[in-house]
C-alpha cells in the first residue's frame, strides 16, 4: 500500500493491515528443569550451568523463546543486559545462601533436605517488603482476610487475579519472585471476580483499580473480561481508571497480535475506553532495547490505538541500567512510540535485592543526567522512588542546609494522605540504599511521621492478629 492511499485509509483498517502481518506464533518457554535444553547456554561452562541450577532453586525461573531470539545478544554473555534480567546469576544469592544450596545439590540431597533448605533460604529473602502482607490486606465485614487484594493508599486498590499470577518470563530482580516459588503460603491472589466487586461497592471513596501480579496479560481475555466488564455498571461510576501491569509488551508483545484472543482483548480495552473510563496498560520497562523490535513496537500501536495509555515504570538495577545513557534512550524511544515515562524506583528489599541495588546517591545522580538529555515529555518520570511501609518517598536531590549535607525526601504517595509532597530531609549517606538505612538530618530523632506511621501499624497489626 503507497503512503498516499494508507493515508486515506480509516485508522481501523491500517491498524487491520499491520496486525495481519504478525501470524500466530507458537509460545515456547523454558522453566529451571528446561535450563540443559536451552542451547544457546551450551556455549557456557559447566560451572555457569551449574551457578544458574543453584540459583535457580531458591528463585524462579522462566524465559520464553521470543526473548531468548529476539532480545538478547548472545555474542555479549554474562554482560547483555536482557540475559542479566532474565538469567540466574551466581551473585543473585548471597555466598553463604549459594553455598548452602549448592552442596546440598553436589551431594545429592534427597529432596525432603534439599526443599527445606530452600523454604528456609527464601525466608530470610524478606519475601513480602513493606508490610504489605501484615498491613495491605484489607479484610471483609466479618473480619476474614481478603487474600486477593491489597488496599495501602485510599484512592487505589490492588487486585491479584489467581490466572495471572504468572508471567511470559521471570524478571531476575523481581519484588514479587514470592508470588512463583509454588509455596502457598507465600502467594497473593484472588479466583472471584465476586471479592473484588463487593469490596469496591463498599469502598466508594476507590478511584484507580490496578490489576497485577503476575502479568494478568497471561491470562485469556474472557477471564479479564468477567472481572472489567462488571466496572461498567453505574454502581462503578467511582472507579474512574483501571490499570493494569504488564511485561506482555517485552516479555511476549504477540499477545496483543497474532495470540488467538488477541482480537477480544482489544475490544475489550477499547469497549473501556468508550465507556468512559481511562485505561493505563502499566508498562515494565529496563531497557531501551525492549522496546527496539519490530513486533514490540507494532503491539504498542494496537495497544494505543484502543484510546488506552501506556506508562511505563521500572527499578535502577546494577548490571542493566544504571547508566543515565540507557535511561535517557529508554525515555526518548518511548515518548517516540507514544508513551508516557512514569516512575524510576529504587530497587526493593528483597529476593536478589543485593545483586541488583544501587545507592541512593547514585540512583539520584543517574536519574539527574537522564533528565538533563531529554526534553519536557520524557520528564514525566518521577524518581528515584522507594515503594516503602509508609508510602512512595521520592530522592529530590541533594543539598547543604545549614552546613549539613543532606537528601531532600518527600511523600510522592502515603498511608495518610496529608503526608503527601510533605519535604523532609536525611543525612547524606553515599551508602545507603533503602529508607531504613537513612536517619533524619538537623539532629532530629525522628522522621515527622514516624510516630503516626507507629500508631498505624501497630493498629493494623492488632486488629489482623485479633481478627486471625
């Protein structure tokens, strides 16, 4: 088709035409036992393979074909970065952790030792960060856990759909690797579209419902459906955004193509959109090469196409991107393709956190000189960003006050809402890499919320341990 007559064309029917062009592909993946028939790790040592077994039996693992051909740069092993995000790596578990698990594999274990020694190392993992299973959980009218949803700020509630608490492949960094290690009493998630749906009537004073996970883009759309369709009635009027976190469009952008729901999916987001509400497909992205393939950036047009918005959010990690190049490159190629750059976070407490954080400081001065390449649309992302116990606390830079160096903090979000853009400060510290290592500045014992974040907790505690 010329330019001249594409031009002329509806914008359904181009959308049409450059959908035809991604046929149904095959979704091939790979799990921990699968790790000896990838063949392109044949070219690895035995001792890598061996590293990544280990590893690989504390956290989870999972790639799909499409990564392994499309995404990653086989001629740049260990260092590509997409390898980094997806593959074990040995300085993903701390030595003593690693030695540990690898002994017991060297000799040859019988399985009841060895999964013990792998619970109790994922324990001390902090597989839940941030309270969120002590004090995310709202409960019900008889005081009953509801397991599936999480509810931290007033205007925003989580929901974790039991069919999407997997995903297309595994991100190694992930603060939710919990959610797929099979242990039970570690999962989050809800089956019933009916939990959901009375707890938003109850809660009126919700705006945004963020579905999560897990990808829920694994699940089939007609699964999606029965849980979105029902917002549309008049008794949701409240709801006014539904969000959605994804990795679909690195992990498996044909899922928005040539999947064979792909069709209703579309529909579906934009029967949303036409009703009124605004829809955010919540967009993981670590690399700018994950946005760099013909398949990926073709989803992203389908996707926008709807009247859908795409954000797009990810964690500084060491060994990926922290290089304020990459960054920079991410958001430009980004607003290029019409998305809106949203968060950078700090990587969180937990799983291979160790492997993967960056100080504070250096995720500040990373985040600067992005920012300095890029124009006013790429600006949009906020960050460095901590998603903490007491709320979302955003670096915004570092100063001398009074003679004292110090980081200027404040509530990007927060369990009591008029913490929110509230400024404090902390001592500079070039090590630190979480709240917890922070302590206030100008001699202060205390952090100006830290005794109503107290109060909080300790009343949340209490009434889960009553309620249990």
């Amino acid at each position: 088709m010329s330019a001249q007559v594409q031009a002329l064309q509806p914008r359904w029917r181009i959308e049409e035409a450059a959908q035809a062009a991604f046929e149904p592909v095959p979704f091939k993946v790979y799990t921990q036992r699968d790790l000896d028939r990838i063949p392109q790790l044949e070219g690895l040592s035995a001792a890598q393979r061996f590293e990544m077994k280990v590893v690989s039996s504390v956290l989870p693992f999972r790639v799909n074909q499409y990564v392994i051909d499309e995404l990653i740069d086989w001629n740049n092993i260990p260092a590509d970065p997409i390898f980094q995000l997806t593959f074990p790596q040995r300085g993903m578990l701390a030595p003593a952790h690693f030695e540990r698990i690898a002994t017991l594999l060297r000799n040859g274990a019988d399985k009841a030792e060895l999964e013990q020694a792998i619970a109790e190392v994922r324990h001390e993992l902090n597989p839940h960060p941030a309270d969120q299973m002590e004090m995310n959980m709202p409960r019900d009218e008889h005081g009953t856990r509801l397991d599936g949803i999480q509810h931290k700020y007033r205007e925003t509630v989580l929901f974790f759909p039991s069919q999407g608490q997997t995903c297309h492949s595994y991100c190694t960094f992930c603060f939710r690797w919990a959610q797929f290690v099979g242990d039970k009493e570690l999962r989050i998630a809800a089956s019933e579209a009916k939990t959901l749906h009375d707890y938003l009537r109850r809660n009126t004073e919700v705006t945004d419902l963020l579905f999560t996970g897990g990808d829920p883009m694994v699940m089939k759309t007609r699964h999606l459906r029965d849980y979105l369709e029902p917002l549309l009635q008049p008794e949701f009027d409240h709801i006014q955004t539904i969000r959605i976190g994804s990795k679909a469009l690195t992990f498996w952008p044909h899922r928005f193509l040539g999947a064979e729901d792909a069709d209703d999916l579309i529909r579906l987001l934009t029967q949303l959109v036409e009703a009124g509400k605004h829809v955010a497909l919540m967009a993981h992205y670590n690399h700018w090469k994950e946005l760099d393939t013909e398949v990926a950036q073709a989803a992203i047009r389908r996707i926008r196409s709807t009247g859908a918005v795409i954000r797009a959010q990810g964690p500084l990690l060491a060994h990926i991107n922290d290089d304020p190049a990459v960054w920079a490159k991410m958001w430009k190629l980004q607003v290029k393709l019409g998305i809106v750059p949203y968060y950078l976070f700090a990587e969180r407490d937990t799983g291979a956190r160790a492997y993967f954080e960056v100080p504070l400081a250096r995720a500040w001065q990373i985040y600067r000189e992005a920012m300095q390449q890029v124009s006013g649309l790429a600006r949009t992302a906020r960050g460095p960003s901590m998603s903490a116990s007491p709320g979302k606390i955003e670096i915004q830079g570092v100063a001398e006050i009074a003679g004292e160096k110090v980081f200027a903090l404040r509530f990007i979000q927060g369990r009591n809402p008029d913490w929110v853009q509230r400024p404090f400060f902390a001592r500079y510290d070039d090590q630190a890499t979480w709240l917890h290592h922070l302590k206030p500045a100008f001699g202060d014992e205390k952090w100006f919320w830290e005794d109503e974040y107290e109060a909080i907790r300790e009343d949340k505690l209490a009434a889960a341990a009553h309620a249990d």
